[in-house]
C-alpha cells in the first residue's frame, strides 16, 4: 500500500496574534486554501483597534486611519464587505508646537523633509537661522544615500539639513508614528517610502521635491488618510467575523505555549495536520521570550534561532489618552487633524 501523499493535504495555518498584522496574516493564508487557526490572550481580535463611547460618540481608542495611498488597506475592507463605509478626515493638515505656539506644518512634506524652502521659511516653524542652515543641504558637499547600505533617520537628517529641522519636524513626525526615536530609527525599515525617495540622491530637499512630484503623479490628489465609519474596531470585528464564516478558527485566551513555557507544537491545538506553518504576528518581545525556552535549534525546528532575531527589535509602550472638550470652552476652531509636540517643549 502506498504512503498517503501529505503534500496533497490542507495546510494548517497557526497565526499567533488577532491584531491587525495577525488578521492580516490569516486572511492571506485563508485566500491561499489554508486551515487557519487564529489564537490570541484577548476575547476578541483587533489587538490595538477597538472602538469606545466617550460622551455618546464613537471613538476610536487605538488608530484612527491608514494610508489612502496604500492599495492594500482599501482593497482589505473592500475584500472584508466594508467598502462602502470607507471614509476620509475632513481636513489632513496638521500642527506642531514651534515658538510657544502651534504652528501649520509647511506645504510638501515628504515625512518631515521639506520640499520646498519657501513653503518652509513661510511656516514659521524653524528659526531664520534653522531656514538657512536648512537650504545648506543644495550645496554642501557629500556621498549620496547609498542603495545598499542603511542608515538611521536622525544623524542623516541633521548632517544635511540641521539640528532644528530634525527637532521641530522630522523627529515629532517619524518619532510619533513610530513611537520611537528617530537617532534609532532604520530609514529602510522604518520608513521605506522615504529611503526610496532619498536613495541616490546627495540633497534631501532635491529628493523630497522629486518623491513629491512621483507621488503626485502616480497617486493623483486624493485623501491621504482613510478610516471605516464606526471606527476601525468595527473593521477588526468584520475581519474576524469573514474569518469565521470561511471555516478559520480562533481561541480566545490562548497563548503559543504548553504548560513548561515552551512554545506548544500547533499539531496539538490544529488536529493533527502534518502540513503546516506558525506565523507570530504578536509584539516581538513577549513571543521571543517563550521561544528561548524551546528545545535546541534544529532542522525542524528552527525557532529559537528566530526568536533570537525577534528578540533584537526594540519596542516601547505607548499611552493613548482621549479627551472631550465642550465646544465653548474652546477658544479658536480645531480645523487640523493632528498635532505634535516636539521632545522638551511640553510646558
């Protein structure tokens, strides 16, 4: 009698996590014909997005939106039956905290680089003296961005355009959508939109001038921003909802862990699938900590070695603080969609 061909069986899927990444991962694996299995410590999947009710409205108590100008998060909510309920913030620009005051963020910003002088110069944001130290960057000498060779967001942008620059624009940006440093910040990995503007090119001004114009051009004016009415808590429940209806399953309160603190073999908790594959879509610290605790690195099980490499990726925590004001006791109209404000300035 013949060995049963195993390569002929459905895959089994274990996707460690129900954030977005996680949801991600499953409602790409289940496209593919895999069995998924979704686990997660939480009740519910979403992770970080989640809705809540503040003084009779909805509100969103993780992010808020994604990139309009990323085909991938539109064609996800397309795909997941919420295309309809796409929706954009009423305005997209932004302040910053400069010179006591909040300050509009400058006209053609490409991430914090500016690609305009004057636009800059206008804004107020830096200094007379920030302004010229910025215009520097057209004449002073240097190598261009290698392709090949990465390098950390701040020490490049300070070398080209200065100190104020980065402090009152790049680092607030990149930092708060990061929630990290920009002196730690990998330009390819971190910000890989940038470091294809850049690359190649001597002149940060002179990049984000041309990734601006290519943006436009490709992209057209739209949007830049766009969310899910309801909030995108309601996406993540949709998702996970389509999951279900397409035979994935989930556990709540599951952890990728036997009772030794090793990480369990997913045939324990999948039925026995021979064919299968285990996707950690959980923050890098938590799940390299179990996988350090698994038997030595081997062909087949290749995961300390993994955890090793996870283990690497610094995180931090963030804070997310809502509040409402009554309208009244506002004294201008909020007409941005955001602010930021820069390292030491708070006060």
């Amino acid at each position: 009698m013949a060995p049963a061909d195993d390569s002929r069986r459905t895959p089994t899927v274990v996707v460690v996590g129900a954030g977005i990444s996680g949801l991600a991962a499953a409602w790409e694996a289940a496209d593919a014909g895999a069995d998924v299995v979704l686990l997660d410590a939480d009740r519910r999947a979403g992770g970080k997005l989640g809705t809540a009710s503040l003084l009779g409205r909805r509100i969103d108590t993780g992010a808020d939106a994604f990139l309009a100008r990323r085909p991938e998060g539109t064609a996800f909510v397309q795909d997941v039956g919420l295309g309809g309920s796409l929706t954009s913030p009423a305005t997209s620009s932004a302040l910053v905290w400069s010179g006591g005051r909040l300050q509009r963020l400058p006209d053609g910003l490409l991430l914090g680089l500016p690609s305009s002088l004057v636009s800059l110069a206008r804004s107020r944001v830096l200094s007379p003296l920030g302004v010229a130290r910025a215009a520097l960057d057209l004449v002073l000498p240097g190598d261009p961005v290698p392709a090949d060779v990465d390098v950390a967001v701040g020490p490049l942008v300070r070398r080209r355009l200065g100190a104020e620059i980065h402090d009152r624009l790049v680092d607030p940006l990149l930092g708060g959508i990061n929630a990290g440093d920009s002196d730690h910040l990998s330009l390819q990995a971190g910000v890989p939109q940038l470091a294809a503007a850049v690359q190649g090119h001597r002149s940060l001004v002179a990049a984000a001038w041309l990734g601006r114009r290519r943006q436009r051009r490709h992209e057209g004016i739209g949007p830049v921003f766009s969310s899910v009415k309801g909030g995108l808590g309601r996406f993540a429940d949709q998702v996970a909802r389509k999951l279900a209806e397409r035979g994935s399953r989930s556990s709540s309160g599951s952890r990728p862990s036997g009772s030794s603190g090793a990480p369990a073999e997913p045939a324990a908790s999948t039925g026995g699938a021979s064919s299968q594959a285990s996707v950690p879509a959980s923050p890098p610290t938590p799940w390299s900590s179990r996988c350090r605790r698994s038997p030595p690195p081997s062909s087949s099980n290749p995961t300390p070695t993994s955890a090793a490499r996870l283990g690497d990726i610094a995180s931090s925590s963030v804070a997310m603080v809502c509040l409402a004001y009554r309208e009244d006791d506002v004294a201008h109209p909020w007409t941005a969609a955001a602010s930021w404000c820069p390292a030491g300035t708070a006060g």
